[in-house]
C-alpha cells in the first residue's frame, strides 16, 4: 500500500534539554512544518519559555508546531528545583542523568 498524496506526517521532537539544542530544533521544527508535517515539541516548563514566542509566530503564519510543556521530576533526578537544562546543572559531572520512567510522567495530549 502506497502512502496517499495528502496524508499528513507527524513528527514529535524530543530535545536534549540545552539551549544550544533547543534552537536548532526549532529551526527543524519549522522547516520541516512548511513543508506540511506536524509537528510536536515536548520539553520542559522552563524550556519551552526560551522559545514559545518563536513558535507562537510561527503557528500564526499557520505551521502546524504543537508544544507540550511538562514539568521536569527533578526530584528523583536528585536535582534542585527548577533545573530543567543542561546550563541550570550545579556541576558539569551531572551532564548525564537518567530518568527511567520520564515517559510515564509526560501526560501526553492529542494535537
């Protein structure tokens, strides 16, 4: 079965939470929006401030980017609160931390 000329693809974007990965995947978000796909972002609260004025505009020239904020379980990450990006880390020995049930805590919404 061949894929039909107007189906629509959907993309979900997961970046790695750092800035100098969060620009470029909106940029990708964008782009591969005008060209038809549907795009969803998932990052954190804090994450998605640094760029949801970007994707406002963007979804107002009618793209089709979606943005699901979550909060991030810092806790079990033995984090401090409201460290949500690779910059906010209290030492760069903490780069990489793994959350085995991150999924689980994401409520995820149907655009």
């Amino acid at each position: 079965m061949g894929i039909r000329a107007k189906e629509l693809h959907h993309f979900i974007l997961f970046p790695l939470m750092g800035q100098g990965h969060l620009i470029p995947m909106v940029d990708i978000a964008r782009m591969l929006a005008e060209r038809g796909v549907i795009i969803t972002i998932f990052t954190t609260t804090q994450n998605a401030a640094r760029f949801e004025g970007v994707l406002n505009r963007a979804k107002e020239t009618g793209l089709r980017i979606n943005l699901v904020q979550f909060n991030f379980p810092y806790v079990e990450a033995e984090l401090p609160q409201g460290c949500e990006s690779l910059d906010m880390l209290p030492s760069p020995e903490l780069e990489f931390i793994a959350i085995p049930d991150l999924p689980d805590k994401i409520d995820v919404m149907k655009a």
